[in-house]
C-alpha cells in the first residue's frame, strides 16, 4: 500500500500550508533572507543565508510531496469523471 492509494483532501490541506502558509517553510525561507540583507555582521548574514538555504530544500520537498499527490489524482479514476 503506497501513500497515495486513496484521495486524503486532509493531508493536502496541511501540505498547501506547511508550503506556503503563514508559518509555513517559503515564509520562513524568506524571512531569514530578507534579514540577512540588513546584517552588518558577516557571520551573522551568512548564518541567516544558511538557514534560509536549508528552509529552500525543505521548499524543494514539500513541493515532491504535492506532485506525488498530484500525479496520484492524475492516474485516478476521480480525474477521468470531471
């Protein structure tokens, strides 16, 4: 049984917002690299650059979490009734 053998609108739910929601991995990805552009400290710039490289990835895994849901709905029956 795969992660997506059934539809979960739940689950897509908290992946929209754990993406991009208020306090969701983009809006803590670019927090601390808007906060870096103002750090006069070097170690403290790249420190915030670092952190909001390492939010980017977590982008970059959320985002294959939602096209696995995707292409789940794609070769559903669900998708070839509408």
């Amino acid at each position: 049984m795969g992660a997506f053998d059934e539809p979960n609108p739940r689950f897509a739910q908290l992946l929209l917002e754990q993406f991009g929601g208020a306090t969701g991995e983009l809006s803590a990805a670019l927090q601390y690299w808007v906060q870096s552009f103002y750090m006069e400290d070097a170690g403290i710039k790249d420190m915030l650059q670092d952190m909001a490289t390492e939010e980017f990835s977590h982008v970059e895994m959320i985002g294959k979490l939602s096209n696995c849901a995707i292409n789940w709905l794609r070769t559903s029956k669900i998708w070839s009734i509408t």
